[in-house]
C-alpha cells in the first residue's frame, strides 16, 4: 500500500505582510522569467500575494490549503492578458514556498 504523501506546515506567520510582499517580489520574477515579461503578472502577483496575506492572518499554515484557496479565489481573475491560470499561480506560489523551506521538490520527494 502507498503511503499518503504528509502535508506540509509553514512556520506561523509572524509577519505576514511582509511575506506577502517577499512573495509578490518571487512570483512577480518568476511570471516574468517564465514566460514573457507582461504587465498583468505584477497584477497576477500582487493578487496571489493578497489571498496569501489574507491566509496567513488567519492562521492557515497548510501549504496544500494555500494552493487550494489561491486557485479557489483566482478563479475569478481575468487570465485573458496573460500566459498563465489559476493553477500555474498556485503552483508557482507553492514551489516559490517550499524552495524557501530547503524542500526538494523534484521527484515527489
């Protein structure tokens, strides 16, 4: 039998809002080195970094619980401008996190 991958808990946020800015900065790079670089991702950015605040303040420190409600609420922003959806952020925002926690997140390890 396969064994349930364990979740993930991030340190209490201490202060969220300037994790929120360190990750507007992250993933604000990383939309722009990813693809091309476009107005929209600082928008897409500041947004995931909003939702992600918002979390932190309310004690959610699962970080499958963070993807799930970033893609819950990017939903309902307008992608059209951009290259990415709500998944691609979600994704990115959690590899951006556990790369900041010395996980390897190659290989399901």
């Amino acid at each position: 039998m396969v064994d349930p991958i364990p979740s993930i808990t991030l340190p209490p946020a201490h202060h969220p809002e300037q994790e929120g800015e360190w990750l507007r900065q992250n993933l604000h790079r990383w939309l722009d080195q990813e693809f091309l670089p476009e107005p929209i991702n600082l928008t897409i950015a500041q947004r995931a970094a909003q939702i992600y605040v918002r979390q932190r303040m309310e004690d959610e420190n699962d970080l499958g619980a963070l993807v799930i409600a970033i893609i819950s609420e990017m939903q309902a922003f307008d992608f059209s401008q951009s290259f990415y959806s709500e998944f691609a952020v979600a994704n990115a925002v959690s590899d951006i996190l556990l790369d900041s926690l010395g996980i390897d997140r190659c290989c399901g390890q």
